[in-house]
C-alpha cells in the first residue's frame, strides 16, 4: 500500500515538473550574414534576437554571425536550405536563381523612393514574393533592407551617363544589374561584398555602388573618392528561415519569431533614414566628394525600359504593374 503510494506522488510530481522542463528548454538559431558589425543590418539583427529572447523568456534565441563568418551569401542560403545553418539575410538578388520573381525589386529606377518601395514590400507583393521561397525549403519572416544604391568612383566624379563610360564596376550578380550598367558603358563586375575592399584597393574594379550606409560601414571611402547620391536602384533583404525547423516551432515562437522579424526590419529602417545625413557628413570629413543633388533621367532613359522588357520576358507583366500601381497610392 505504501509503495503504490509512493509511486502514484511520485507520478503527481513528475507530471507537475514535465512542463516546468519544458519551458526551460531553450531553442537557439544561427542567424548568418555578411554585413560589418557596424552595419545598420547586424544592428537590426541584434535587435531582432533581444525581442525574441525577452518575448519567447529564454524558449527561443537566436544567435547572429556577422561578416560573412558562416560564409559568403550564395553558401549561406545553401546552407539554410539545408538545414545546417537555420537563418540568414542577404540582398534579394541572390534569392533571383531560386525564384526569379524577386529580381523585380531589384530593376533600375523601380522605385520612386523609400515610401514606394516600402508599401510594396510591406504588402500583398511581398508576401507573395515571399511565399514563393517556400518550395525552395525556405520560410520568409520579414523584410529588411541593403537600400538604395549609389555610386563611388576613385578617379572621376558620376554626373552624366558618359562620366560612368569605361568604369570597371563592382556591381550585384542580377541581370538588369548588369545589362544596365553595360548599356552604360561600364564593364560589370560581380563580386560578394567580402572581397570587395581588396579589389577597390589593387585596382581590380574602379568603382562600386551600394547604398551610402555600407559606403561607411565597409571604409570605402578609403579606397574611392567621389561619391554621388544616384539612389538608381533599391536592394530589398530577406530574413529567411530554413522551412522545416520553422514548421517545428511552436506556434507562439513563429508568431514571435516573425513579429520580432518585422519590429527590427522597421528598426534597420529608421535607422538608416536617421543617419542619411550623418554619414554623408562623416564621408565628406574622410575625404570624400559628395554630389548630393543628381538628375537621375538621363540614367533612366537608358537603361529602364531594356531592363523591365528582360525581367517582363520571362516572368510576365504582373508585378510590374502592381508596383507602378503603387507609385502614386
């Protein structure tokens, strides 16, 4: 009798511990990019971990590695689709292989400025640009930003289309990237950013083009000259999460996981917005020659109209449509 007693409480306080374990059980996810520490986007990053951990009270953590540590971008998203690393972001070119959809927010002169480009992504476009990484074993939880794309040259300085003539330019892998920076005139070299300094430095490429916050982050200005605010396209990033060890979460820790996601993706926002003016005085203090007011038409008669026809030619009218649409909501 004493025994069955003792075995029954024994069972009453396991069964009153089990979930009490549970909850202490702590889920840590590797999230990889390849952004310097000082980077807007690994700030976001950071705090998109704090909310998680102080939402989830220590279920679900994530830990970031930035710099490329885990590996260059097109690695990386190989790795998460596979499961060894389980996030990552990375500018939205490099997700244009798996679901060419995407490159369309990429496309010069898209986006008339930052409340157009946010609208589409913040809305049923993204989402559905989202939703097709799905079938590539990736879940997207939100979006953050690379920005809009300037110009850095070391020797000249970029007003008019025949000054960017003969440039040996570091640019993205995409297509229309590429296509209208050879209708330039420009030699387009693709590179991952890593890499980049080096070729600035020993002359392998002349100049580059990202937006003015990685110009800072990444000391460019040590190595180019003339900056000139052209804001010609706009990189969007992905925060992506292997698929399957999303669906294993519980439901709470992908709500929260997916908030927190959307909550640093307003962060990275703002803070890049805030700091605009900032880093083009720090970039003048370094050396640098700004041009700041740049009529971008001639630009966009070159090259958009080409670049659309590519893109519309092999994945239809449909998202371009949506997004003009948008230009004056």
């Amino acid at each position: 009798m004493q025994r069955r007693r003792f075995c029954q409480t024994s069972a009453l306080a396991l069964s009153g511990l089990a979930p009490t374990l549970l909850q202490a059980q702590t889920t840590t996810l590797r999230l990889a990019h390849a952004g310097p520490e000082t980077s807007s986007q690994h700030l976001a990053a950071l705090e998109l971990a704090k909310m998680v951990k102080e939402r989830s009270r220590g279920r679900l953590e994530v830990k970031v590695f930035p710099g490329g540590q885990l590996g260059n971008d097109s690695t990386v998203i190989g790795a998460v689709r596979g499961g060894s690393i389980d996030m990552m972001m990375a500018g939205s070119v490099n997700f244009a292989g798996l679901s060419p959809a995407v490159g369309v927010l990429d496309l010069p002169f898209i986006f008339s400025g930052a409340k157009h480009a946010y609208a589409t992504l913040d809305g049923a476009i993204g989402q559905k640009l989202m939703t097709g990484l799905e079938a590539h074993g990736l879940k997207g939880l939100g979006w953050f930003e690379v920005g809009f794309r300037c110009i850095t040259t070391k020797n000249r300085p970029v007003r008019v289309p025949d000054d960017v003539k003969g440039l040996k330019i570091r640019t993205t892998p995409n297509p229309s990237h590429i296509q209208a920076f050879r209708q330039l005139g420009c030699n387009p070299v693709p590179m991952p950013l890593g890499e980049l300094y080096q070729a600035l430095e020993s002359g392998a490429v002349d100049a580059q083009e990202h937006p003015i916050a990685i110009t800072w982050s990444a000391k460019f200005y040590e190595v180019q000259k003339h900056l000139t605010m052209s804001r010609h396209a706009y990189t969007a990033m992905p925060v992506v999460m292997t698929r399957s060890r999303f669906e294993m979460l519980a439901p709470d820790l992908q709500a929260i996981l997916l908030e927190a996601t959307r909550t640093a993706g307003r962060f990275q926002r703002e803070t890049n917005a805030r700091d605009e003016t900032r880093i083009i005085a720090e970039l003048k203090d370094k050396g640098m020659k700004v041009i700041e007011t740049f009529d971008a038409e001639p630009f966009r008669r070159l090259v958009s109209e080409s670049t659309r026809k590519i893109y519309s030619e092999k994945n239809g009218t449909e998202l371009l449509v949506a997004i003009d649409a948008l230009r004056s909501a």
